[in-house]
C-alpha cells in the first residue's frame, strides 16, 4: 500500500523560475484582522501584506513568499508534481485537494525548491495555508523529507516557512507518521552540522509544530501568529481553566523561551541573509579554508 501513496517518484524536479510570479486572483479590498481597516488590495500588497494602521500580519501564500524572500529568478522548484491518491478512500478528499490547487495554484500545501537568499545558496520551503489549511499528510512530509536530503547531499542551509492546522485528517495515520518521517530526516540533516533556520507564520499547530518547524536550529517567527499544538478552546475545555491573555501568541512563546526571535516581514530577507551569511564564515573557519 505505501508502494501507491505517491503517483510519482521522480526525484527533484524543477520547473521553470516564472512559476513564482503566477498570481492569485482575489477581490479589490481587504478588512484587517485585528484593527478593522479596509485597505485596497494594491496598497496592502506594496506593503508585504502587513497593515499599515495595526502591523497586523496578513498571510502569504507560498508562491508570494518565496518571491518576497528569495533573489530574482533563484528559484527552482522540487517536486511539483508529486500528487496525493486518497489512501483511505475518504469521502469528499478529492474535491478538497482541487479546491486547494486551485487557490493556491500549486499541487499541494508546501512549495519547496533551491535558491539564493542575499547571495546565499539555500533549500527553501514555504507552506500555504490556502490548501487545506496547509495540513501535512504524506505529499508534505515527503517534500519536506527530500528538501533536507538534497540540503545534506549539497551541504546547503534549509530556511522553512510553516504555517499548518495540523495534520491532514483524510489521511489518519499516514498523516501522523509524517511527524516521524520528517523529524528523522531532521535529525539526519543536524548530524551533517548543517544550519536549519524555521520561520513560523499565522497560525503554526498541530503535527508541524511538533515536528520539523520547532526542531530548527534558530527558529524565527512572525509578530502576533498563533503558535502552539492543540487550539486555545480545546486546551482550555481540557484543563478546565482560563489561559493568561496572548496566550499562544509569537509574544507569548517568545517570553516562554521557546523560539529565538521575532522578525517583522519587511526586515525577514534580511535577517535570513545576516544570519546565512554568519554561518557560512563559521563554516569556512571549521573547514579551514
Ligand atoms: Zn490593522
């Protein structure tokens, strides 16, 4: 049965650099999340999608993300067409996978590929939470997988951007065995020495936050995304008590010590580059060369 779960076994695929321009339609206007302002798409768009009244975060899709942090025309993609086949037959999956295609314009929740940030050569994957809810079943534990183990066959750094609801539950165990694969694949990549930078956007939970997004080197985070395993009601219908105001907040993890910073989008590229360019000298002093 595993022999099936992927339609194709082609190995690093790559498509040409364009495919991160593809735009996603959407309406004229937004309304911010948090403060209420309605911004024209345009102006949100030329400001990184962040508000310009509040700061609040908007999320990006995969495509937009990488375009926004990776060098003009670095980009090239892996795997794009590795498919999922509804291994357990449940019922109205199929149609919930096209739906995510088309609003994401890609195959399945992660886009990964090679590029170069400031210069820097790196394996890249970024998550889309409009497929799915950017949940990891078997597709997205593989792309993840095959990212880091090109990353340690060409000793390259791994930058990931993750936002997840979580596992994907039309895939049940095949899913969660993707919390596994990918921590493994994790775990062989930090016995290489190799550096491993996660950025964690709005909302990172469930299966990828106990998985590959928090077993980063340095993990980053974006302001005010939500970051934790189960969601605030249910945790709060289990332990039968309030939680402390901003809980699960980038803040509030941030205070707990649980990532190492926070990074607004405009200076991201920045801080990727700053912190790919300080280790790639520690490497070349622990080389010798
Ligand atoms: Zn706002």
């Amino acid at each position: 049965m595993f022999k099936d779960l992927f339609r194709s076994k082609q190995k690093y695929v790559t498509v040409k650099p364009a495919s991160v321009r593809r735009e996603i339609p959407d309406g004229m206007w937004s309304k911010c999340t948090k403060c209420g302002q309605i911004i024209y798409n345009k102006e949100l768009a030329g400001n990184l999608k962040v508000c310009h009244k509040c700061g609040f975060h908007f999320k990006l899709s995969a495509l937009e993300r990488v375009a926004l942090t990776v060098d003009a025309d670095s980009f090239v993609e892996f795997d794009s067409d590795l498919l999922t086949v509804n291994p357990l037959g449940f019922p109205g999956y199929e149609e919930k996978v096209k739906s995510g295609k088309n609003t994401t314009k890609l195959n399945e929740a992660i886009l990964t590929g090679q590029a170069r940030i400031c210069g820097f050569p790196v394996v890249i994957g970024a998550m889309d939470f409009g497929f799915m809810g950017a949940s990891m079943g078997s597709v997205v534990g593989e792309k993840v997988t095959r990212a880091f183990e090109f990353a340690i066959k060409r000793k390259l750094p791994v930058v990931m951007f993750c936002t997840s609801g979580g596992a994907r539950m039309q895939e049940g165990i095949i899913s969660l065995m993707q919390m596994v694969k990918t921590s493994a694949a994790v775990a062989r990549f930090n016995e290489a020495g190799l550096l491993y930078i996660s950025v964690l956007t709005n909302p990172t939970t469930g299966g990828v936050l106990a998985s590959f997004a928090s077993l980063a080197d340095i993990v980053l985070a974006e302001p005010e995304a939500q970051i934790g395993f189960a969601g605030p009601r249910v945790i709060e219908e289990t332990v039968h008590q309030k939680l402390p105001p901003g809980f699960q907040t980038s803040e509030f993890v941030l205070a707990h010590g649980m990532i190492d910073k926070i990074v607004e989008r405009k200076n991201m590229r920045k801080t990727l580059g700053l912190l790919l360019s300080l280790h790639s000298k520690v490497s070349e002093v622990a080389l010798g060369e």
